[in-house]
C-alpha cells in the first residue's frame, strides 16, 4: 500500500487505510468501526444512506481493493485503487471525507461499461 509521507497516526488518512485494510480481510465488524453512523455513500451504480444500508451491499459484494495511490489533504482523502467486482476488475477514485476519526461520506467514480 502507498501511503502519504508524513500522515500522522490517526489522521484521517489512517482510518480510511484501516477502512479498507478491513474491508479486504471481510472484517466488517471491524470496517463498520470506521465509519459513522449516518454514512452517505455516492457512487456510480447508486448511493445508500446510512452505514447499515452500506455495510449489508458490502458483506454481499466482498469487493477487494488494490491500492494504487493515496492522497490526503486535512480531513479529505482520495484513493485510486482497482477493485476486484465480481471477477472484473475497475480501476477507480474514491474521496473520503473523515470526521471526529469516522469516515461519513464517501463518493466513488469509475467507468462501469465493463460490468455492464
């Protein structure tokens, strides 16, 4: 993983690192942590509001994400990754804005043809 030279330890950039480490390893106890309640999800495919409405789409879709590079500025971090859906893989941006250490929005953006 690729990470901001310089972030401090429970920075923002920190908790969304740990977000996805979680997320990958299919720790969703452990992702939901992350997160605040009332987590507004934009993506290209659709949004869910609410972290329960988030984490029951992730428990089904069990996307991984390989980290191409992180980029954090305050309370905003923005990661380009691959994610692994449904045996394609879709190289994406996701921007995270963390605040009191939760994570309570994230927007995706990627072109979704290919699973289309």
């Amino acid at each position: 993983m690729t990470t901001e030279a310089g972030a401090t330890v429970g920075s923002a950039n920190d908790v969304v690192l740990s977000f996805i480490k979680a997320l990958n390893e299919e720790n969703f106890a452990e992702a939901h942590n992350c997160v605040a309640d009332d987590l507004k999800f934009v993506g290209v495919l659709g949004q869910r509001d609410g972290a329960d409405a988030y984490f029951t789409d992730m428990q089904h879709m069990k996307l991984k994400y390989d980290i191409k590079r992180v980029f954090s500025d305050g309370d905003d971090v923005c990661i380009f990754y691959d994610i692994d859906m449904d045996r394609t893989t879709i190289f994406s941006c996701g921007w995270y804005h963390v605040v009191d250490g939760k994570i309570n929005s994230i927007r995706v953006i990627f072109d979704p043809r290919p699973l289309l």
